[in-house]
C-alpha cells in the first residue's frame, strides 16, 4: 500500500486503511510550522501565493513525508500522529469530560475538600477541578474568615475575573442595593449577570457569616432539567436553544445589554448550561408573532425547572464557600429575616476556559 493522490489531498494507508488528509490541512500542520520554544503556530498559510499541492510522497516505517510543488518545502509527519486524525473528531482534550446529570439526590453525592488540603495536595486538586467540569459543583470547607481566603480558593484554578460589581461583590444587605441579591429578599431561580455579554464562568460564594432565618441557597443542574426537556418537548428545546433574548442591568452608573439563548449547547451538541435571570431579562423584543411559540416553549421548561426533583438545599455555614459553574447550575435563595442575625457572602468568579486549563495542566503534570 502506497500513498495514492488525488485533487485536494492524498491518502495514506494507516492501521484504520487508506486515509485522505488534505492538502492544505497538511502543510498547514506541518511539525515545522509550530515554534519549539513557544510552542504557538509560527506559518501563516495565507502567506503562500498558491495553494499546496504534493509534488511527491513517500512513507517510511513511521513516517510520511511530503515535498511540495511551488515551494521550496518538505514536511516530515509522523505517522503516529496521522493515526491520531484518522477519525473526523474533535481534537484529544482530557477536560472534556462528559458530565454527570444529577437531580436532587445529589446533596449526598456533593464533593467536599478543605480548603487547606486543596493547597498542599495536587490530588486533591485536581478532584476538585474534575468534580467542578464533572458534576459543575462543590463544596469547599476550612476557609478562614478573611477576603484573603477567598482569593488563595479561586486562585488555585485561576485568576478572579471582573464582573460588573469588579473583582469582588458582597452578598449582604446594602443601602442603595443594585440587585436583588444586596437585598434580604427571595432571590429567584438563576444564572448571574446574563446581561455580560460572556456571563461569568465558575462562581464562589464564601460564607463569612449566616446566622438569621432562613436565607437557604437552592442549586440545581440546569443541563439535567434541559436534556429532560428535549426528550419531552423537543420543539420547545429547539426554539430555546436557538433563539436569543435581550437581558439589562441597569443602573445610574452602569448599562448593562446582552442576547443570550436560554439553553447553551456545546460544540457536541450537548446542553453546557442555561442563561436564567427573571431580574435581569428586558422587555422581550422579539416580533409578537414569534413570541406566540417562545413564551410557551419558555413557560413549559420554567415550570419544569422549578421542580423539587431537580433541586439541593444548602445552608451555607461560616467558613464554607461553594463553587459552581454559573452556566450549568442554576441557583437561588430563600428569602431571610433581615435583623434575626447575620448573613453575609463574599463572591468572585474565574472563567470556565481557566478551570479547564488548570485541570489540563493538572493531569499534565501527574503523567
Ligand atoms: C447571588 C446569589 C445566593 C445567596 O448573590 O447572586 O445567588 O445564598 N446569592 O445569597
Ligand atoms: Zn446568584
């Protein structure tokens, strides 16, 4: 068997048969193209004056190497790493993991670290950092009641990341709130800040103090509740994972404007989280006629959020600090009674790309 050529491309017979590999695919991923030290793509194909073709191949034992015509260039590509884009698939990435859709049995299933354990011991890391893009929840104790302690947390997977209240925002009751959520009042199912135009990633909510009545958190896997939709009403799920809605947060100093889709699918098609926020939803302005469909599609799969099968219950305690995927997991608080005690949580946010480089980077450096 031997390198065949054809239009656009070639094909070489590999452990799976005869593969085809484009041409431009080819010189664009040639070893030679990626800087050693940086390790970043250092070729621009639009550089070359005319599309690659081979001139002529030939295969070793382990390798096929490619001398073009129009350029002064020979690849060299290792069949080992032909074998690897053999199959049409998205590239190897150990972080994506499939996730574990949980209902509300998973207040016994919640993973648990220390927060103390988590800085000393990389295993536990990186179970933590498995257990966040896994189950997109867990629940971290030991934490010292200090601003610093939240910050040492989040910065175990990443850099805190600004919203709008900035680096950091402070979950208690306020003055002049802004938001509900600086109030002592029920805070309903959602997602925070959907009005970003890219909503934050991985929230951290560390208790500093929760001594009134009442003020439990609420969590649930809003891609469980999703997947369940799409089996049961299919059209509903296309109109809420293709259209999008305008959201605000509004205030004298600040103007807040996105469109989000209710339901996030990922590049698999699989659903990765849900933009959710009675608060933060605008007047809807789409045409009346469409919203005929999309307010019963909406209606159907809020009432299917709200129920009880789907949820957790936390009482956060003074020294906890709960972290979870602000897409995925949908949240909530019952409402408090302002001067029965204290209540206070102090937030931030990193983005979901930082928790999946840190994971990646994790299992790197355990191999
Ligand atoms: C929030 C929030 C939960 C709570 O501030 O966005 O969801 O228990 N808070 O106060
Ligand atoms: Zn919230």
């Amino acid at each position: 068997m031997t390198v065949s050529f054809k239009e656009h491309g070639l094909t070489v017979p590999l452990t799976q048969g005869q593969i085809y590999f484009n041409y431009c695919w080819l010189r664009d991923n040639c070893p030679s193209s990626f800087d050693p030290q940086t390790r970043e793509r250092i070729f621009d194909i639009c550089s070359l004056a005319e599309n690659p073709v081979a001139l002529s191949a030939e295969l070793s034992i382990d390798e096929l190497v490619v001398h073009w015509a129009n350029e002064n260039h020979t690849s060299r590509f290792s069949l080992t790493w032909l074998e690897k884009w053999a199959k049409p698939s998205l590239r190897d990435d150990v972080a994506a993991l499939p996730r574990s859709l949980w209902k509300s049995d998973h207040s016994n299933k919640l993973a648990k670290f220390n927060a103390d354990t988590l800085s000393t011991n990389r295993t536990k890391l990186t179970q933590y950092a498995h257990a966040l893009i896994v189950d997109g929840i867990a629940l971290i104790s030991g934490l010292e009641d200090s601003n610093q302690a939240l910050t040492r947390l989040a910065n175990l997977l990443g850099s805190v990341r600004p919203s709008v209240p900035g680096d950091y925002f402070d979950v208690r009751v306020h003055l002049d709130p802004v938001n509900l959520s600086y109030t002592a009042s029920e805070l309903e199912l959602h997602t925070d800040t959907p009005a970003e135009e890219l909503p934050p990633g991985i929230q951290f909510l560390h208790c500093r103090s929760n001594t009134v009545k009442g003020g439990v958190t609420v969590f649930l896997d809003g891609a469980a509740v999703a997947e369940d939709f799409r089996q049961s009403n299919p059209e509903d799920f296309e109109i809420l994972s293709t259209t999008k809605i305008p959201f605000y947060y509004e205030h004298d100093n600040f103007d807040w404007r996105s469109r989000q889709k209710v339901i996030e699918l990922d590049d698999r098609g699989n659903v990765s989280g849900l933009t959710i926020s009675q608060h933060m939803a605008d007047v809807n302005d789409l045409p009346q006629k469409e919203l005929d469909s999309f307010y019963p599609a909406l209606l159907r799969f809020g009432r299917l959020l709200r129920s009880e099968k789907y949820q957790i219950q936390i009482r956060l305690e003074e020294g906890q600090c709960i972290v979870f995927d602000n897409h995925r997991i949908v949240h909530g608080r019952e409402a408090y009674a302002e001067n029965s005690g204290n209540r206070y949580l102090r937030g931030c946010y990193i983005d979901r790309g930082e928790l999946r480089s840190s994971y990646r980077t994790l299992v790197k450096k355990q191999k």
